[in-house]
C-alpha cells in the first residue's frame, strides 16, 4: 500500500500525513488561541504585554506539538532527553530567577496590582511606575532615582496603590486650648474646606472633637479628595486652616503642665518675716 | 458675549474683560475674571475669536468628565410616567481662536462655583463636577454668564414608584445651545430597576433660532464613543 511505503528508517508515508495534520491543528489551535487571548484580555492588559502573552501561550502549543511530531519522523527522544535533562538541570539552576521573574511578570500582567503612571508602596519604597516589562519594573523615587525591582520580589511584596481608586481620604489632627470655642474652630474649619474646590462634597467631610487631650482639645478633620489631587490639598489646606483658626483668636497650644505646691512657696515666709 | 468676534477685540461685561490686541509681531490674549486674570502671546495671526459656553468639566481643572446636579428637593416619579423639568448647570466659557476657519481653544473660564464629589464607591465610582439644583416647572430666569439650564425628560420604565435625588451626565455627549440670554441643553433619563438610570444628551435647541456651541470635545477632535451614562449607583 501507498501509505505503508517506508520512506526512510520506519517513517512512513502515513506518518508524514499524521505530521502533518497534527502540525495544521497545532497552527488552527495558536491561531484561535492567540485570537481569544487578543479579544478576552485586551482591555485587562496593555497592548506590548498582550503581545508577549500571546506569544508565549503560541510557542508554547508549537514546541507540544514538536515533542510529538519528532518521534513520528523518527527522531528518538530519548537521547534528547537525557542531553536535554542535564542541560536542563544546569540551565534550569542558572536561570531560576529569570523564570521565577518572568513568571511573576506574566502574572502581574493580568493580575494588575499597579500600573504605569500608579503611585505605589512597595515594601516601603514609594514611587511611581515608570515601566512594566516582563522581568523588572522601574520605579521613579520621589527624590529622583530610578529603581528597578525584580517582578518576583513586587509579586510577592505587599502593595499599596495610592492610585488605584478615584479617591482618597486623608486627616489631619488640630489641638486648640481648652479656653478656646471648639465649635467655633469647627466652623471655620468646615467653611474652609466647603470653599476648597478641589475637596469632594461626597464621601462628606467630617470634622469633630476626637479627644481632650493634656495640653488641647484635639479636633480631627477627615477630608476626601481625587487621588490625583489629595497630596496637594494636603499640603495646601493645613496652613490655611492653622491661619483661619488664628484669625478667629483661636490658638493650637504648646504643651503645659499646671504645678500645685504641697506648701507655699519661699515667696510667701519671706513676705511674713517682714 | 456669545458669538464669533473679528481680531483684534476688547470685550468688557459683568466683570469679564477679554482683549485680543496686535502688540508688534504677535497678538496679545488677555483675559480677567473674578480676580483671575491670564495672558498668553499667541505666535500666529489669528484673524477670528469665539466665545461660547462649553462643558462645564474644565475648571479649576480637568479632572472629571462627568457632571453631577444633586436635586435641591426629591423627585416621586410615577410608574410608567414622563415629566419634563428644568435644572440649573454651571456655565463655563471657552476663549477659541482660528487662523484657517478652524477654531483652537486658548482659554477657559467660569463665574460659577467650583466642587467636585464621587458618584459610587471609591473604588468603582467616579469623579464628577457637582452642582446643586432646585427643580424647576418651567424655564427659570438665569443669568447666562453663570448658570444654563437642562431640560430634562425624567421617564419612569418601571412599574413603582421612583424617588430620583440626582443626574449624572456624561460631558463628551453635551450639546449646548445659546443666544443672547439663556444657555441651555436638553436630555434624557430613563429610570429603570434596581436603582438605576440612563442618561443622554439630546442634539436640539430649546427655542429655534439658538446657536449650536463648539463643545471643547468637538474642538479637539477627540473620537468619543460613550455618549449616554448609567447610573448604577444609586439615584
């Protein structure tokens, strides 16, 4: 028969056909692979990392495929894979890092716990993504440098995006002295922020007395802010509050202590000698 | 105020002050109001100047795209019912010059108070510019320097009673219209269940005879997709 015509070793001509169908269902599987990736994650992950993601899923069904076609055109694996397992080994060791990083890389790619441009908290470096690629990410300190950290060190890290949400909120502590109208330092407080334009009307601000303290009467203000701006309202609205409340002879107090003599002082036995 | 102007203008209302002035080789854009005053040297010879209300979602800064009216009383919406009601919006003013028939804006202004707040959850929701309005029966009086006014047509989908505190309304989708005296838009909302609504601007002047703005969008040429906006956190 034409198909069991040996065409060299034991390959067939029905091998080949084999080979070939199952390198054609190989090509259709990456194909429509590659397509679904495209359409299922293109609005999750960005266009370059989409483009390595697909890359790898598609290599990764070609070399499956290659495993099973070598046999069928008579290339044993084993001799390979015993080379292959000791090369492997070593390589494996060599580059453990990278693919722990690459792993993670991918990973992060999906999972997206920061973006570019994101303020972030790693490990208690705070920064800004300046880049996401697939083994490192740099980050750009507040005071200037670059930083490049391992993915696999950010995957594993704890992360705080101060960029992920729209909002966000931040406080700040005011002490007035106890001689002071606290609801009146209130009111000035809360006319200040309804006239910020930049200070959200909702989450509602609050302002109220949090706690009597030793030297003050310690009022807090909680205030919301578009994440892109609450840095800037912070730094703004404190001294203006601090003048505000100043300007309505309300005062935030030094620390003071009240001392009591068990006895009267020298002052007075030298007034009674007298 | 309104309107397409020849170059070189000086235009003085209300407190505005807006003059566009050769000085040697170039022009000189000078603009005041409420205490703000801006200058710009424009490197072109500019031969037209336009001023028009624009989507209110530009100042103090362009950081939302959305514009929240909070409702001044509680709107009862009957089932399967359509009113028609007028609320106030804040009115912004676009500076737009043009050298070849086609208009560039340089400057942006407003007289109307500025805030900002969050529509849904820190998470999931978004910035708008806020501003509170009563609920009108009929057109209100306005000055059109500051405030315009919506004419909106609240229907009711669903078969109960609806209680509407607000609107959400997407800024790439506005369509303003103006003339001498009042500044106006025209939108829809649709209630619909569970809370949630759908709004979208109307392309159609209150009165005939009202002039179509150039929104800022339009302006710069941004492809917009999403016009209309649900509101699905709450109403």
């Amino acid at each position: 028969m034409m198909l069991d015509k040996v065409l060299y070793h034991s390959v067939t001509v029905f091998d080949l056909i084999v080979v070939a169908i199952i390198l054609i269902i190989a090509i259709v599987i990456t194909k429509a692979l590659s397509l679904y990736l495209k359409r299922f994650l293109r609005e999750k992950v960005t266009r370059g990392h989409l483009e390595i993601l697909v890359k790898v899923a598609s290599y990764s069904i070609l070399i499956v495929a290659l495993l099973i076609i070598l046999p069928l055109l008579g290339v044993k694996l084993s001799g390979l894979l015993v080379a292959g397992g000791i090369a492997g080994l070593a390589i494996g060791f060599a580059s453990q890092s990278v693919i722990g990083n690459l792993i993670s890389g991918l990973f992060l790619m999906v999972e997206r716990p920061i973006a570019i441009g994101n303020v972030v908290n790693i490990d208690g470096t705070v920064g800004i993504v300046e880049d996401i690629r697939i083994i490192s990410t740099t980050l750009r300190t507040f005071d200037g440098p670059f930083m490049r950290v391992p993915n696999q060190k950010i995957f594993t890290a704890n992360i705080t995006n101060y960029a992920q949400n729209v909002a966000r909120r931040f406080e700040y502590m005011i002490g007035i002295r106890y001689s002071d109208d606290a609801d009146k330092a209130i009111e000035v407080i809360k006319k200040l922020i309804e006239d910020h334009p930049l200070i959200l009307i909702n989450p509602a601000p609050m302002v109220f007395v949090d706690s009597l303290g030793d030297n003050s009467v310690n009022i807090v203000a909680s205030i919301w802010a578009p994440a892109t701006e609450w840095f800037g309202v912070k730094m703004e609205l404190l001294w203006k509050i601090k003048k505000a409340l100043e300007k309505e002879g309300i005062e935030i107090p030094f620390p003071q202590r009240v001392v009591w003599f068990a006895n009267e002082l020298r002052g007075g036995e030298l007034r009674d000698s007298k | 105020m309104f309107g397409q102007y020849d170059i070189p203008i000086r235009i003085e209302q209300e407190g505005i002050t807006i003059s566009v002035q050769k000085e040697e080789e170039n022009f000189l854009y000078r603009r005041e109001c409420l205490g703000e005053s801006v200058e710009k040297i424009l490197l072109a010879g500019p031969t037209k100047a336009l001023l028009n209300p624009v989507e209110p979602v530009n100042k103090p800064k362009a950081l939302a795209s959305h514009l929240l009216i909070e409702f001044a009383s509680i709107l009862q919406v009957e089932p399967k019912g359509t009113r028609n009601i007028f609320l106030t919006f804040p009115v912004e003013i676009a500076v737009y010059i043009s050298t070849n028939e086609e208009f560039e804006v340089i400057d942006t202004f407003t007289m109307s108070r500025q805030k900002f707040t969050l529509y849904g959850d820190p998470i999931n929701g978004v910035i708008c510019k806020y501003w509170k309005s009563s609920i009108y029966p009929a057109k209100p009086p306005l000055n059109h320097m500051e405030e315009g006014f919506i004419e909106l047509a609240v229907t009711n989908t669903t078969a109960s009673w609806v209680e509407v505190t607000k609107a959400v309304f997407n800024a790439y989708g506005m369509k303003i219209y103006y003339d001498d005296e009042r500044v106006s838009m025209k939108a829809n909302m649709k209630l619909k269940g569970g809370g949630s609504a759908e709004t979208e601007f109307i392309e159609d002047p209150l009165v005939e005879g009202m002039t179509k703005s150039l929104e800022i969008y339009t302006a710069r040429k941004l492809s917009v997709t999403k016009k209309k906006f649900i509101m699905e956190f709450g109403l």
